[in-house]
C-alpha cells in the first residue's frame, strides 16, 4: 500500500452539505464541554457558598477548583476507554456515547441539591459528576477530530477540522458571557437559589441536539473501510502501545506546550492579571474575552497555512514563537489595559497556530486501527500532566520567584522542549493516506 498518497474517500467528492452536517456532528460535544467548564469558573464563586457553607471563602473557592480538576483525574480513563470503542465500534458512535454521557453528567449539576439539604453528599456528588465530565472529555476531542479530519478532502484537513479548537474558544467566550450576563442581571439570592443553574440545565438541549446531528452522519469511510475489510484492531489499546510508542511520545512531546499555553491564556490569565499585575475583575474578564475571540479567529487562518506548508513547519513555528514572544507578551501586561489584551493576544495566536496542526496531526501519525486509542493517549497525558496543573504551577513559580514573569520562563522551557521533539521525532504527516494501516 502506497502510504504517502490520499486514498479514494479523500477528494473533493462529498457534498458541501454532507461536510457541513459532519462538521456540525464533530465539534458540537466540544462545544457543550468548554461551554459548561466556562459557566463553571464564573459560577466558582457562588457554588462555593452553596457547597461548601462551612469553610472560609478561600478555602471554598480551592475545594471547588479541586472538584474541578477532578474532570482532568479522569481523563486518561477516558482516553483508554472511549478510544478503544472508537477503534473498535466506530467513532460515530463513540462521540453520540461522549455527548450523551457528557450532557447528562452537566445537567445533573444543574438539578444537584446543595449542602444545605443533601449535606455532605452534594460535594460529593459533585466531584462524581466533574468526573464523568472529564472521563467523556479523554474521547470527545482526539475522537472528534479523527472523525471530521477521516471525512476531510485531501489538502484541506487542517482547514476543516479547525472548527475542533475554535468551538472551544467559541464556547468559552459563550459560557463566559451567559455566566456573567446571570450574575449581573440576577440578585444574590436568585442567583443562588436557581440561577446559577441555568447553563448546567442547557446542557440537556445541547447534547439532545448534538446526538441527533451525530446520528443523522455515518461514520467515516476510514472506519467504514476498515469494517468491511475486517482489519478492526481487537486489541487497539495494546496495539496502539506496542506499535505507535515513538508516535504517542512525539504526540505528548509537543502538546505539552499546547496544553500549558492554552490554560495560562483561558484559565490562569484572569487571576494573574488581578493578582499580579492588580487589574480590576472587568478589565481582566475583558481581556480574557477578547482574547479568546484572537483565537478562535486565527484558527482558520492558521489552519490554512498548516494545508500548504505542512504540520512540521506549523508546530515548530508555534514552539519558537513561544520562545521569543513569550517574554514581551508578558512584560507588556502591566502596562495599560489596552498593552495587556495585546499581550495576551500575541498568545492566544499562537495557541490557535500550534492547536490547528495538532489536531490534523494526531490523527495523521497513527495507522487507522488504532488512531483513536494512540492519539487519545498522547494528547490526554499532556493535558492531565501539564494542561491541568498549568495555572497552580504559575501561580507557585510568582510566589516562589517573586517576579510576574515566572510564567513566561516556564512556557518558555516547555517550548523548547517541545520544539526539539518537533526537530528530533515528528515526521510530516501531511500527505500520508488516512487509511494506512502500517505505521511510518
């Protein structure tokens, strides 16, 4: 099998229309999990009062964030379960099982009893539901972009599974804003009596009509072909392992920087600017917004340029732009509101530059039997072991270093790293047929 040529089912033959409702199907489970974990961080405050009564507001406020990271605890979990069924099954059927469990985990959030009337099983419960969030989150996205990136035409997959990141920056800036709009307009006693709930209860919508548009697109004719040649991995996790070792630890080697740059730009920017450079909660809120919004703009731009100059070149752009930019973004911050949303920005681009090429790329570098259990692995990791950790690490380096640009130095040595895994092990994926099923 010639395993630098595009396949039959990878040409410009589909339909627009059938490539729209396929589109639609992969990136809408991303947008109801980022969507709630938005809601969830600017509702932190008032959940923390209604779950945890007893303890001062610091204290609330960190267990609160600890439930939070328990969704990153269960992702490899998920990773190792959602890619075995999606290697196994198909991945159609594994994102309608991550939507639907997804949705049904967040609107249980949303009708939970707090601690006044359930007592210490509202924490509790809680922290379980977080969980079988994060747990369908370790499928959702490497299994979402597998299934948009299988169906995309030759040359232009990079381009149309850009809509896997941007609906993340899309659902943010939505969950924000929905967040934000309850607490203002809302009083404290609304507010804590039913409206904090309102965007857990969407979820239930949201994934109903994710699971109808993902039921009404085929699986991808990759798996299809795998299917009907009996080529179906039975063991693809063990498969994935044994075969693909170079593949999964190149995949983490450089998604470590994703990971580490998407969460000091989503999650730990709001805090540091209050904290460390003492901006008002509006103006960082503003800032984190409008960055959000660079991002998910420059998604497609970049992801067009990873079509014509290839993911090596991209990802290696991206790892030394960090390098460079890192520095001057940050040094910048303190400056003026208007210098610390250019900042910002100067790192939500190239978040966007390095995510775009990511995702085309960790479905290109595995063989097909075994795509979504290898690129579930190496992605997951990354994000558990240094996505989730990014803003406590940040925040500890400021303390410990007594300077605001500690986290600069620590994006900037991760780059590095990163880019030398690029250099050493990443191999261009570009070209290479979807339906291979040897490893390169």
């Amino acid at each position: 099998m010639n395993t630098l040529t595009s396949n039959p089912v990878e040409t410009d033959a589909s339909p627009r229309r059938s490539l729209k409702r396929v589109a639609a199907a992969a990136a809408v489970g991303n947008f109801v999990e980022w969507f709630d974990s938005a809601a969830y961080a600017v509702m932190s405050v008032t959940i923390a009062k209604l779950f945890f009564p007893s303890y001062s507001t610091t204290a609330a406020l960190l267990a609160v964030w600890a439930i939070f990271a328990g969704g990153f605890i269960a992702r490899p979990l998920g990773a190792a379960f959602f890619g075995r069924y999606g290697d196994r099954i198909g991945r159609n059927k594994m994102l309608g099982l991550c939507v639907l469990i997804m949705s049904a985990a967040t609107f249980c959030i949303g009708i939970l009893p707090p601690f006044a009337v359930i007592g210490v099983w509202a924490p509790i419960l809680l922290f379980i539901f977080r969980a079988v969030q994060g747990f369908t989150t370790g499928g959702e996205y490497t299994g979402s972009s597998a299934f948009i990136v299988e169906y995309a035409p030759a040359g232009k997959r990079a381009t149309y599974a850009s809509i896997i990141p941007a609906t993340v920056g899309l659902a943010s800036v939505a969950g924000a804003l929905l967040g934000a709009a309850i607490t203002a307009t809302l009083s404290a006693e609304d507010l804590q009596s039913w409206g904090w709930r309102i965007p857990f209860l969407l979820a239930a919508p949201l994934g109903l009509i994710g699971l109808y548009i993902r039921s009404k697109v085929d699986d991808t004719p990759v798996f299809r072909g795998l299917e009907k040649k009996g080529e179906l991995a039975k063991r693809p996790l063990g498969d994935a392992v044994r075969m693909c070792a170079r593949q999964i630890f190149t995949l983490f080697g450089y998604s470590i920087t994703n990971a580490v740059a998407y969460y000091l730009m989503s999650s730990y920017m709001i805090a540091y600017m209050t904290s460390s450079l003492h901006y008002t909660s509006t103006d960082s809120m503003i800032t984190s917004m409008v960055t959000m919004l660079v991002y998910t703009i420059t998604c497609p731009l970049a992801a067009r340029a990873s079509d014509r100059f290839g993911r090596k070149t991209m990802l290696l752009f991206a790892c030394l732009g960090f390098v460079v930019m890192t520095i001057p973004a940050f040094a910048i911050m303190p400056l003026g509101l208007g210098w610390a949303i250019v900042g910002t920005s100067i790192l939500g681009a190239l978040v966007a530059v390095i995510g775009t090429s990511n995702v085309p790329a960790l479905v290109e570098m595995f063989p097909s039997s075994v795509r979504a259990s290898g690129s579930a692995i190496g992605y997951t990791l990354a994000y558990v072991l240094f996505g989730g950790t990014a803003p406590f690490v940040a925040t500890g380096l400021v303390a410990g270093f007594g300077t605001p640009l500690a986290p600069a130095f620590y994006l900037m040595g991760v780059a590095v790293v990163s880019a030398a895994v690029v250099i050493l092990f990443f191999r261009e994926t570009k070209n290479l047929s979807l339906s291979r099923t040897t490893v390169l």
